[in-house]
C-alpha cells in the first residue's frame, strides 16, 4: 500500500505565526513517516497582487529556509517552489474549463481581495482557486492542512474534481480538509476569544521572525482580566488562559503543571515568563537555523529544484491521466 498524499500551500511573503507554528509546522514533522507530505511555496498564487520582482525573489528562497528552520526536513517532505514545476499551470489552465464564472466570484477571498486592490482586479486573481484546485489535484492528495479561511477553497476544489469524474470517470482523488490530532488553538494576544490571525494587526501575533525583544513586547501587553488569580478557565479568564496554553505547548508541559509553576505569582510574572518560554523554545531556535540556512543559498536552491522534481514524479503520471481523458493528443 502506497501512503496515502498530504499537500499545503503556502505564501512565500508570510511569515509564520506561532499559532501557525504551534496548530499545523511543529505537527507536520510527525507526519512526514505516515504520509507522503508536498509543502509548496506557492509564488504564482503571490503575483495575482503585484509583488516587487526583489522582493518576491528574496522572499521565495527565504521561506525555503524558514520552513525548514522550523522543522520541516527538506528530505523527508518534498518542499518546493510552485513555478518550478510547471504541472501546475498546465493543469489549472485544464482545470479552468471546469471552473464556472459564478462559483469562482462567490468566493470571498477574491471579493476580500478585489475590493482591497480596486486597480487590479486581474484575471489571476479570479483564477486563483482553480490554480489552488490543481495544486491539490495534480498529486492525488488525500489530506489538506488548512485554516477555515481556506475552506470554501477546498470545497471548490471537491466540486471541481467531482465534476471532472462525472464526466470522465475515476481521475481525480477528492482531497479532504486535514485537522492534526494534536493541533494546538492558539489565541491572539489582545483579543484572547480568537484565533491568532494576522488580520487584525501587528500586536496580536507573535510572528517566528520576531526578535526576542519584539516578543517579549508583545506577550507585556497581552490581555489578561482585572482579577489576579492564575489558573485555567477560558470561559471566564481567556486572556490568563491561552498565556497559559502557549506556555504549556511551548515548554511541551501539560496545563496542570503550567498552572502549578505560577501557583500565586503575579501576572506580570507570568507574561515575561511565557514570553522567555516562546523565545527560548520556539523563536530563537528557529532563527538561529534560519540564519545559517539563508547565507547558503546554494543549498536552499538545490532543495528546491530536487523537491520540484520529485513532485513532478509524482504530478506527471496524474497529468498524463487527465490529458488522456480529456481528449488531448498525446
Ligand atoms: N491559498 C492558500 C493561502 O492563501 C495557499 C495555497 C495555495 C494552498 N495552494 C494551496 C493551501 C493548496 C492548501 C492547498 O493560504
């Protein structure tokens, strides 16, 4: 029995969160045994916005390098760069004959999107989710690690594929959304009712590329409450309580003990410690690698090109099906 197909995209501007680290990377690696894991940087879903030429270059190879920093083991998983195999175009531009106009414009990422990049309203980006559609597709992926905004791209993705068997038989695999076992749910730090998202500013996340000093600033002004207990109930104390959820997943403790280790301390206390956990444990370690990675670009880029190459192992047979059944002359 071949192992069953894990894939995710990723954009290669964001930076990581350690609600991303903490709720889907750290979990990634334990993972990479079980199933055969794609991690793709997907740089041509980035230029449906304008990008900076520099910028985009730089930013590709160095999410190579944070990926791989924060655990992701380049020769376990194949991590690579989405242009550089080009199944995926091939297969979205197959694909978008599947795609109807109205389901593509119901999607609210692409109506978040074009109203926030009124003069660029581009084809692209209305066919962003076919691309994501083939991204999926093109590997027979099984599992799809995903956060909810991701969903409905998902659930088009499932559409499409069905459709697609419909009229041609069994092609496609329909990928299903991939929740980890152990994912922690990570808080944002001035409004601890919700995720940690970077839609809502600067303050609320820690980023992995943070410095030590910018971390420790943010956990100082994180939200806790006007009482002075420390313990764990998120229904009353939120803010109190997801300092210590991060607290315990960062030092890999339970809840209980977190709790015991700040028995009558003061909150003030418990902030500057859970922000020296984050830095010792997650940040730091991950900048450190990161750094070395980066001075050696040699390196970054023979990962990629021997990754796009086992994907397109992968991909080509997936493809050629999907020719074949169409029509196309092979
Ligand atoms: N659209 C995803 C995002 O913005 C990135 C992405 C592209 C993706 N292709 C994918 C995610 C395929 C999962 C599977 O986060």
């Amino acid at each position: 029995m071949s192992k069953n197909i894990i894939f995710s995209g990723m954009q290669p501007s964001g930076v990581p969160h350690i609600g991303n680290y903490f709720g889907a990377i750290k979990n990634w690696a334990d993972l990479q045994d079980d199933y055969n894991c794609l991690y793709c940087i997907v740089d041509l879903h980035a230029i449906t916005i304008r990008q900076d030429p520099a910028e985009l270059h730089k930013n590709s190879l160095n999410a190579l390098a944070l990926y791989i920093a924060a655990g992701l083991d380049p020769d376990k998983n194949i991590l690579y760069i989405q242009s550089h195999y080009k199944g995926h175009t091939e297969l979205s531009w197959l694909l978008s004959c599947f795609s109807y106009m109205g389901e593509l414009g119901r999607m609210t990422q692409y109506k978040d999107k074009s109203a926030n990049n009124p003069d660029n309203i581009n084809l692209g980006l209305f066919a962003y989710p076919t691309l994501q559609a083939a991204d999926i597709l093109l590997f027979g992926s099984h599992l799809v690690p995903i956060g909810d905004d991701q969903k409905q791209h998902l659930e088009l993705t499932r559409d499409i594929a069905t459709r697609f068997n419909n009229i041609y038989g069994d092609i496609f695999t329909i990928p299903e959304v991939f929740t980890p076992k152990t994912g922690a749910r990570i808080k944002r730090l001035s409004d601890p009712e919700k995720k940690m998202s970077k839609s809502d500013g600067e303050a609320n996340y820690v980023a992995i590329l943070d410095p030590a000093d910018v971390v420790m600033k943010k956990f100082k002004r994180a939200v806790t409450d006007s009482d002075t207990e420390i313990r764990h109930d998120p229904e009353n104390k939120p803010g109190v309580s997801s300092l210590l959820e991060i607290y315990a997943v960062a030092t890999g403790t339970s809840i209980k003990s977190a709790e015991a280790d700040f028995d009558g301390k003061q909150y003030g206390f418990l902030k500057t410690t859970v922000a020296q956990a984050v830095i010792d444990n997650v940040t730091n370690p991950i900048q450190e690698k990161y750094n070395d990675l980066i001075k050696n670009p040699d390196y970054l880029h023979q990962v990629a090109k021997k990754n796009a190459e086992k994907a397109a192992e992968i991909g080509e047979p997936i493809l050629t099906n999907v020719k074949k059944a169409i029509g196309l002359l092979l």
